[in-house]
C-alpha cells in the first residue's frame, strides 16, 4: 500500500507459493490423487505418478513417481522410482533413482536410493542406504593383500648397542 491509501502502480499482491509438483510430470502420463482430506486405508500401487495431499495408512508403490505434498501424510512404506516429501512420511522409502525431502518434509523411517536430497529445513529421522548408479548392482571391493606395517619405534636401547 502506498502513501495516503492510494495503491502504486508497482504493487504486488503475494501470490501464493506454487503447489509441489510431480519430478517428472509429462504430457501423457496418469497420476494418482489422494486429495486432502480423504484418507485411503490399504495399498497403492499400479503404473502411474502418484500425487499425495490427503492421508494413506498402507504401502506405496506404484511403478512411476511419489509425491507427498505439503498437506499429506503416509504411515507406512513407500518404494517408487522418484520420492519426493514436502509432507510427512512416517515408514521406509525406497526410490530406485532419487529421494528427496523438500524444506517443508518430515521423514521418519530408513531411506534406500543411489540418489537423495535433504533440504535446508527438512525434518529426517533414520538410516540411508546409498544404492550406487541407477540400474547398477554394488562392485564387490577388489582384494588386495594388505601391506605390511612400519616397524614400531621404541626408546629402548636395541640389544647389539647395549653393549
């Protein structure tokens, strides 16, 4: 507001933050919504993205992407391709490529992924298993003979210089 009531002409109104959107939401692919205030007791699963704004009790995992928003909870475990948490997850996740909790995340339960993003302000209780590489099994450590230690220094006059 401007001097004397009178609105500037460059005044803005805020606008209100944009709503957490899919990692890969592409023309053509189905997504899920639970919207907030429904609460889905059971199982998710199929072959589309996943979009969480209301509650589910039960196990997450469809073939494509999850995303818990701002307003949404899920109480058990979430396995995905791509996670993302900007609400409250409260199980384990697994996410074939990434996991990541937004600022406004909570995440409590141990997390499995060869990629994953905390950001500033997020909330994460838990154990993380990096998986390596997208689609690449862990290398077995290559082994090699250990090598010998250095010879221990003492201040023990030696046996020949005793003499």
């Amino acid at each position: 507001m401007a001097l004397f009531g009178r609105e500037s002409e460059n005044s803005t109104t805020p606008q209100p933050a944009s709503p957490v959107r899919q990692p890969a939401a592409r023309a053509g692919r189905k997504t899920t919504l639970i919207a907030a205030g429904a609460t889905l007791v059971g199982e998710i699963s199929g072959d589309t993205d996943v979009m969480i704004e209301g509650t589910v009790e039960g196990k997450v995992h469809p073939s494509k992407d999850v995303t818990v928003g701002e307003a949404g909870v899920v109480r058990g475990e979430v396995d995905a391709q791509n996670v993302r948490v900007a609400g409250r997850v409260q199980g384990n996740v697994r996410g074939r490529e990434s996991v990541e909790i937004l600022a406004t995340g909570s995440l409590e339960g141990d997390v499995s992924s060869p990629g994953m993003v905390i950001g500033d302000g997020a909330f994460f209780k838990g154990r993380v298993e990096m998986t390596g590489s997208v689609g690449q099994q862990p290398e077995n450590p290559v082994s090699k003979p250990a090598k010998p230690a250095p010879p221990a220094l003492s201040d023990a006059p030696s046996p020949s210089s005793a003499g």
